[in-house]
C-alpha cells in the first residue's frame, strides 16, 4: 500500500457525522486513531473535526454553531422532523 495514502476511515467517519448531524441536529466526531497516547487520538480527532468544518462550511455555508474543545457541531436552527 502507498505510505502516503490512507483507508479512507476519516472521510467515513465524516460521512457518518454529517448524516448523523442532520438527523439529530447536533453531533460529536471522535476519530478511530489510538496512537502511542492520548495526545495522538487527540490530534487525529482535530484533525477529523477540521476536515469536518470545512466540509460543511462548504456544502451548507454557516449553518451550525462549532465547539472544538468538545468536538461538537450543532445545526443552528435545527427543527426536529417526524416522517
């Protein structure tokens, strides 16, 4: 496998908390990377909560309230729907 790519599990778990986000109108990504300590996990769920940010800044403009000390993202007009 080429060193410099990885297994797309990020993008999956982005994929994941953007569905997650307009079902429940908020969300909190945690990245699947344990390194050798806590602070690798941490920089690898930074790192997720970024790539997450600019993705939905993208996609849906601003829309949502981000809070990167507990990795969360709320939908700022969330309106619960029952379909």
């Amino acid at each position: 496998m080429d060193k410099g790519r990885g297994t797309g599990r990020t993008t999956r778990i982005i994929d994941k908390a953007v569905q997650d986000l307009f079902a429940n109108g908020i969300v909190r990504i945690e990245d699947h990377h344990f390194g050798e300590n806590e602070s690798d996990h941490r920089r690898a769920t930074e790192f997720a909560f970024k790539k997450l940010l600019i993705r939905l800044r993208s996609e849906h403009g601003d829309q949502f309230i981000f809070n990167k000390n507990t990795f969360t993202v709320k939908v700022k007009y969330y309106e619960k729907r029952t379909n």
